[in-house]
C-alpha cells in the first residue's frame, strides 16, 4: 500500500466516523439540550410537573424528611401506606393533623376511618410525629392540600 492509499483510507474513515457522529445527533438532538437528562427517556412536561410542583414550598421539606418513604404526595402510587394525593378531600385538617401526629392512637380509640386503614395496610402501626412544630404540621397539611391537587 503506497502513502496516497494510506491517506486515502484515513480519509475515508473519518469521513465515516464523522459522518455516523452527524446521524446519530442528528436523530437524538435533546443530547445537547441543557435541560434534558441525557440518555434516560423522560417526558419532559410530566416529570416537571411531577417532581417540581411546589418545589419551594415549607411542607415539601417536611413531607421529603419524615413521610416519603411510605407516602406519595403527587400520585395515587401506594408505596407502603396509601397515597396522599387528594387526602384533604377525603378527611377533614383536624383529623389528618392527629393522624400525622399519633395515628397508632386512633386506631386504639376506634376511630372507624382510621382502624379500616389500618387493617387495608397490613396492620403497620403508624410513626407519631408528635415532635412537629405546630407550625410544621401546618405546613405540612398546607403541601398536601396543594401537591394533591386540589388548590391552586
Ligand atoms: C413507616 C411508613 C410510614 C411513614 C414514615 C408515614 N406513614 Fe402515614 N401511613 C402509613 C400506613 C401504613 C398508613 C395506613 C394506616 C395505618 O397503617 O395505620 C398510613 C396512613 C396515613 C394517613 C391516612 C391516609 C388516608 O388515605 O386515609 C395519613 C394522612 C398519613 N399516613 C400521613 C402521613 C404523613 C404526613 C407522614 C409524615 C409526617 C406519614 N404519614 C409517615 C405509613 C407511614
């Protein structure tokens, strides 16, 4: 092989090599985009919506600190106790504020909501949060009020 068929084929392929560079970004253009998470397939608009909603909001930090390992806020996924969405629909403020604060206790005065619950989500004993802040078992109750849609 003499150098002008060396060059030849070093140019050729680059020129492939570019070439498929061109086609693969030209079909997945969101790589470059900022905002985007790379390789992983979100749908922009829902997982925005999902995780961000009242992303400022004093509850939301309460509910990440003390809730979310067994509660959804935002959707009806039931991850160990049953999903929050729409919970100040279903039960009055003052009964959702003793339930986060001793829901075991509720179970023990009969209350019929609260023992139902308990028996539906396999008798898990619910944590008290008795150690709340009134203002934080406010803000709470606000957060889920808003990230369960239904104020806006
Ligand atoms: C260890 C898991 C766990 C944690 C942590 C937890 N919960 Fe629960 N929650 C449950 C389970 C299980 C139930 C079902 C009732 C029961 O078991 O007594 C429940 C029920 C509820 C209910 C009644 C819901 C309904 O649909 O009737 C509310 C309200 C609630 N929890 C709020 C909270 C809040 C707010 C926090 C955080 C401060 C919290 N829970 C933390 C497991 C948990």
């Amino acid at each position: 092989m003499n150098k002008l068929q060396q060059i030849y084929g070093i140019v050729v392929i680059t020129a492939f090599v570019t070439g498929g560079l061109f086609v693969f970004v030209g079909l997945n253009p969101e790589i470059f985009k900022e905002d985007t998470y790379g390789w992983c397939a979100t749908d922009d608009s829902t997982y925005a919506e999902i995780i961000f909603q009242h992303y400022d909001h004093p509850g939301r930090k309460v509910f990440n600190l003390n809730c979310v390992t067994c509660h959804s806020a935002s959707t009806s996924e039931i991850v160990v106790g049953p999903s929050l969405k729409e919970v100040t629909q279903r039960r009055d403020k003052q009964w959702i504020g003793e339930m986060i604060l001793h829901g075991q206790k509720l179970v023990e005065q009969k209350d019929q909501y609260a023992v139902e619950q308990y028996e539906k989500y396999n008798r898990i004993v619910h944590p008290d949060f008795e150690y709340l802040s009134e203002d934080a078992l406010n803000d709470l109750i606000e957060y889920l009020e808003l990230e369960g849609g239904t104020k806006q």
